[in-house]
C-alpha cells in the first residue's frame, strides 16, 4: 500500500504542476498532506513536516538573501557592463546567446554548487535574454542541463555520496567516468543550439520588424549580426537590423519603464567598482566556504543596502521590490518539507526502494549495473541523495556482487542520473534558479525533464561502452 501511495503521490503532483492545475507550493502542502493520511499518518503528520522543515531553515535563509544581493546588483546596475559586452561577443543571434548560456552554466559549475552556479548565469544572462527578447524558460532549461551533467564531479557531491556508501576510493567511480562526463556535455550543447534555434525562428516570427521575416531573412542571423549597415532579406523589402549595436540601444529604448530601464533611479555607476569588489569577495567567500553561506549573504546584502541606499525609506523600498520573488522561494522550499518529511516519515521511500530491488527478476541480475544506472534517474528525482546512496546502492550492489559486477561499476551506473536528479523540486538550487528567473516550475520541467533524460541515458550507454559499467 505505502508502495502505491507514494508513487501514486509523485505522479499526481507532477501533473499538477505541469498542467497548472495548482502551483507549486499549493501542491507540495496538498498532495503531500492527502496521501500522508491515506498512509496512516494521523495526527502525527505535523511532527514528520516539522522535523523536515528543520533542515530546510538554513536554505531558505540563503536563497531568500542571495535572491536580495543579487536584485540590488542588477538594479544598481552592476552587471550592465556585462551584459553589453556578452551581447558584443555573441552578437544577437539567439542560438550564440543559449550555447554561450550552456558553456557559461558548465564553466561555472566547476566549483560543485548548484546555487553558485545558477545565481552567476542567471545574474549574467537574464538580462540579456530580456533585452532580446528570449525565453527566460531556455535559460533555466539550459542552465539546469549543463549544471546537472557537471554535478557528477567528484567534489559535487553525488559520487562522493556513491564511493562512501560502497566504501571505495572517489577517484575510482569518477575517472572512468570522465568519457561519460564528456558525452553528456556534447549532448546539452547540441539541445542548447536547437533550443537557440527555436528561438531564433520564433522571434522571427514574433517581431519581424527587428528580426527580419521568418520565410524572407535567410542567413541574416547566421553572417548579418557581426556586419555594419543593414539589409534586406531576400527581396522581401522586410529591412533586417545587423548592428550588434543597432539591436542593443533598441532593446535599451524597449525596457523604458521596466527593471531593465537604462535610466532607472535605482542606478548607482560611480559605486560600480565598490559592488564589484563587494561581489568578488561574497563569491570568494562562497568558494572558500569559512563560514556558512547563508551569513555570508545577509552581510553582503546588509552593506549593498547601505551604501547604495542610505536612507532608509530606499532600504525598504528596494526590500519590498524583491519581495514577491523571496515569498516565491522560500514558501517552495519550506513547501517542499511536506512531501520529503511524508515520503521519509510514513516510510513511503524505504518501501518504494525495497520494492524495486525485489522485482527485479533474477534473470536480470547479469544487468544490475544498468538498471541501477536507469533506477537513478527516477529514483533520485523523488528522494534525495543521501537516501538513494546510502539506502538503496548498498542492497543494488550487494545483490549485483552475485553476478559479478564490482561496487565501483554500481556507484559509476548510480551517478548517471543526475542531470535528471537536479531538476527535482526537492533540490533547493532548482527552486532558486526558477524564480531568479521568474520562471513556473511546471514550464521548466516540460522543457528540460525530457532532455536531462536523454542526456542520463547517453552517459550510461558510454560508460558501457568504454567498460566503466559492466555487464556481468
């Protein structure tokens, strides 16, 4: 029963949130809350919540302040330079704007923080989506590719989870690895350029008048955006502007009026360099990792606040005008403490663990590794990390023993389903990724789960073919 329950749980609540039938934070109270009581959590489902929540305080304490730091860094304007000279390098061409997005979201990646990651491309190239006009949905979509493929380094978290769990040396899951590591990251930077050229295509057709007509502007993308002067495309008379420059001060006269307004009052240019030593230290701070994040964010935003805004009447100002973007996330994240403290508090995840060890046919047992690796990927959506590792890989492997396949082939099948495994509401640097970019949970996961799928797939199939996971 617990078994049906908690996949009958997972599977409503997705489609809740993908079809809009609820937000986010309504189902994560609500689903949770029904089906905790058809399991027989009584009364008692209070105190599961509770002690879930517990652990959620500190993360929603440093999403809600990095949320804080950086809207005063954008609105100041600090990243405007930025912006220009990204728009510059990578022209205006939407799909050069979406792989730049995906080589910016894995270069960054490096340093193993999901929320590092996606607050530094976010703050870098949401306005440069806004400014052209792209979906900020490809953004998070992209972003949440390149950061889940890279979070099987061994410093991010899951194959260290994976080594100690099966009690062998990192560097023994991970190196074999890295071929997979590469097919995958080949993968999101060929979805990245579709998705580029999507959005190309549909801002031709969107606002011809700038992007030239979709049947008529040809190549205007492709070789017009880093000429001088204008043209026409294919004698269709529609004028294609190809001045980087041209389409930047027409964007810049577009977001008259908005958070983007290049005269809005809350511009601070002769403290640039004092928010850009200010912004380097809090990054420094985040890399060296001495005192805990979420302080390291109240004290940058309580010195940005009071230097760029003195008076205090502007301190609440600048406060209120990032409210609706803090009560998003950090409702989803204590939201997100009813279904986790559910799942673990009726017993639904260990249940639904034994339950896929035992079905698994024991004609199948030569393909352990390989299931394993096609289990994380669902599997490590609905639990998290340190339950799947260290509750389920230790029976998976034992059982694979059997048949022959070592426990580093298991823990390297394990971590393939990470990229799918980042895009889980119940991971806190998703949830600050979606509403930095004021994006629905729903709409980034019709877009990216799919890929990130595909993407864990390839990385098993290459770690099969290079021999890192085996078939006994």
């Amino acid at each position: 029963m617990l078994v049906l329950l908690g996949f009958a749980m997972i599977a409503v609540f997705m489609v809740l949130i993908m079809t809009k039938k609820l937000t986010p934070v309504l189902a994560l109270i609500i689903v949770p809350t029904i089906f905790g009581l058809f399991a027989g959590a009584g009364l008692g489902i209070g105190s599961m919540v509770m002690d879930s929540m517990k652990s959620m305080t500190s993360t929603a304490a440093l999403l809600m302040f990095a949320i804080v730091y950086f809207g005063l860094m954008i609105d100041v304007g600090l990243f405007d330079p930025l912006v220009k000279f990204i728009l510059r390098k990578l022209g205006n061409d939407p799909a050069k704007v979406v792989l730049g997005t995906a080589i910016l979201a894995a270069a960054v990646s490096l340093d193993g923080d999901g929320s590092t990651t996606f607050i530094l491309t976010t703050a870098a190239m949401l306005p440069v989506y806004l400014r052209l006009k792209m979906s900020p949905v490809v953004l998070t979509c992209v972003a949440g590719l390149a950061n889940g493929t890279m979070n099987i380094l061994p410093w991010g978290g899951p194959t260290a989870r994976a080594a100690t769990a099966l009690k062998i040396d990192v560097n023994d899951v991970f190196v074999p690895m890295v071929p997979s590591l590469i097919a995958g990251l080949v993968v999101v930077f060929v979805f990245s350029w579709l998705l580029g050229l999507q959005e190309r295509n549909r801002l031709r057709a969107t606002a011809p008048e700038i992007w030239g007509d979709v049947a008529d502007a040809g190549d205007a993308f492709d070789g017009g955006t880093q000429r001088g002067g204008t043209g026409t495309g294919g004698g269709s008379g529609v004028v294609v502007l190809e001045r980087t420059e041209t389409l930047v001060d027409l964007a810049d006269t577009g977001l008259t009026d908005t958070a983007l307004d290049p005269n809005r009052k809350t511009l601070r240019p002769k403290l640039f360099w004092f928010n850009l030593g200010l912004t380097v230290a809090v990054m420094v701070m985040l890399v060296a990792n001495l005192v805990p994040l979420p302080y390291v964010f109240m004290v940058g935003s309580a010195i940005a606040l009071l230097v760029n805004f003195p008076k205090v009447k502007e301190q609440g100002a600048q406060l209120v005008a990032h409210a609706p973007s803090i009560v998003a996330v950090v409702s989803m994240v204590m939201a997100a403490a009813v279904l986790t403290g559910v799942l673990n508090g009726t017993g639904m995840v260990k249940e639904m663990s034994a339950w896929l060890v035992h079905i698994i046919p024991a004609e199948m047992g030569p393909f352990m590794a390989v299931i394993t690796g096609l289990l994380s990927i669902p599997m490590t959506f609905f639990m998290s990390n340190d339950a799947f590792y260290f509750g389920v890989l230790p029976v998976l492997s034992e059982t694979a023993a059997h048949y022959g396949i070592s426990g580093a082939e298991m823990a390297r099948a394990s971590i393939t389903g990470q990229p799918f495994h980042l895009q889980s509401p119940l991971v806190p640097a998703i949830l600050l990724l979606v509403s930095l970019a004021k994006v629905e949970l729903g709409d980034h996961h019709k877009k990216v789960l799919w890929r990130t799928a595909v993407i864990s797939v390839v990385m098993l199939a290459v770690g099969m073919l290079t021999g890192a996971i085996g078939i006994g």
